[in-house]
C-alpha cells in the first residue's frame, strides 16, 4: 500500500508542475487559453493573475515532494498536510471557479490522500 501511496503522491505533485507550467509560462499560448477558455485578450489581462496561482501549486508540488523524501514521521505529516491543501483548494475552486476543478485537483488529492492514511 506504502508504494501506491507514494505514486500518487508523487502523479499529484507532477500534476501541479503541470499546472504551474500552463499557468505561469503557457497561460496565452493555445494550451493556457484552450485550459481557460479565454480570448487572447483576456488571457493577456489576467496573466498575472494566472502566473500567481502556478506559482501555489508550485508550492504544493514542492511540498508533496519534500513530503516523499522526508523521512517519517515528517515525511507523512508534511504529506498529510499538502495533500488537505490540494483538497481543500481543489474544492474551494471546483465551488467559485469550475466544477471540472473538483474532478482535475480535489479528487486526485483526495485519492492520495486516502492512501496515505490508509498505508500508516
């Protein structure tokens, strides 16, 4: 269980990479606005905006990867903890922003996060 664990820790943290990368460097290229359905107009206006959320998740990557090469008992806390951000995150914009947001990032951190506890 400790292995499927740590690979779904680690497919969420190379999720938010992802994230990061659409939201700060591609956010008005194709890829940005086909995510955000935005006109390249708007995608210009709100690419502060945009670049400031990748850099959250490229927080809550970082941690998740501090959290799978700590040694435990900081290696689980800090997973246990990053993972209620993406959960709790993915909700809060699943709720106010985009209802597919609840499947693309809550559900995921959810997951893992299940199986984490699930393996202690």
């Amino acid at each position: 269980m400790q292995t499927t664990a740590n690979v779904l820790v680690g497919l969420v943290a190379a999720l938010h990479l992802y994230i990061l990368v659409l939201e700060m460097f591609l956010w008005e290229k194709k890829p940005g606005r086909e995510l955000s359905g935005f006109d390249a107009a708007l995608a210009r206006a709100t690419a502060p905006l945009a670049a400031n959320q990748g850099l959250y998740n490229g927080f809550l990557a970082a941690g998740l990867v501090w959290g799978l090469i700590a040694g435990d008992p900081t290696g689980f806390r800090v997973q246990v903890f990053f993972l209620a951000c993406v959960v709790v995150a993915g909700l809060y914009g699943g709720f106010t922003a985009n209802r597919r947001i609840l499947v693309a990032q809550a559900l995921p951190g959810a997951l893992a996060l299940a199986a984490v506890l699930l393996a202690r």
